[in-house]
C-alpha cells in the first residue's frame, strides 16, 4: 500500500462531486480515501453517503485542506469557483474529463498546485 512513512492523516481530501452511486469514480474515490485512512469530505449536489462518509450539499465550511479531487466536467465547476478557491488547497486534482484551462490558471495565479492524473491511480501508485 501506500509508505508508511508519509503521514497522509494530514492531507484532508474534499471530493467535488460526489455521488452515493457505487458505479462513480467518485464514489470509488472517497472509499479509497477512508481505506488510506486519509480525511475526506464528500460534497454533492444530492445528499446520501458513501460508506460512513456523508455526503455534504452545499458549500460547506472546511479548514486545513490538503487536496480538492475534481469529480465535475468545466460547465458544472464554473459556479464553484469561488467555493474551491476559498477553500485554499494545496492542490486541486484535475481527475480524466475534468480539466479546465480557466480555472487551473486561476488556482496557479493563487499558488495552488495543479495535477491533471486520476486520483485512484495516484493512491494505488503511492503518489498521492
């Protein structure tokens, strides 16, 4: 699994675009965030939950984020802007189909890390 060594207790994880729906990368992805023991955060457009993790509608308030993991094509992120940024993350991670040339440069011109991979691949590679 993931080297020991690296303590990812501290790199909270908010999913955008989380979905109760087991068949979604998303869904997937905030399994394995639990199964690392990595904090994460679920935030939808509907309520539910994936495992013991519920999933949060809304803007919710978090603090201390590590990494944002992008769930969301560009059109559906437009209106979030605000609310990622805000969150200050360290990175955002820019999942297959959610790349976004607006707002990755406006997360660089904020400092914010940019990685275009897949968050799945990256757990199970020890590159998270």
């Amino acid at each position: 699994m993931i080297n020991k060594t690296t303590d990812l207790t501290t790199k909270k994880t908010v999913v955008i675009g989380a979905s109760p729906n087991v068949e979604r990368f998303s869904n997937k992805a905030v399994k394995l965030l639990r199964e690392f023991e990595i904090p994460v955060v679920a935030v939808g457009f509907r309520p539910g939950s994936i495992g013991d993790v519920e999933i949060e509608t809304g803007r919710p308030r978090v603090k201390n984020v590590h990494t944002v993991a992008l769930y969301l094509g560009p059109a559906k992120q437009q209106i979030l802007y605000d609310y990622i940024l805000d969150l200050k993350p360290k990175r955002i991670i820019f999942n297959p189909g959610t790349e976004n040339p607006e707002l990755m440069e406006m997360a660089d011109e904020q400092g914010i890390e940019i990685v275009e991979n897949c968050l799945l691949v990256m757990l199970r590679s020890h590159l998270f």
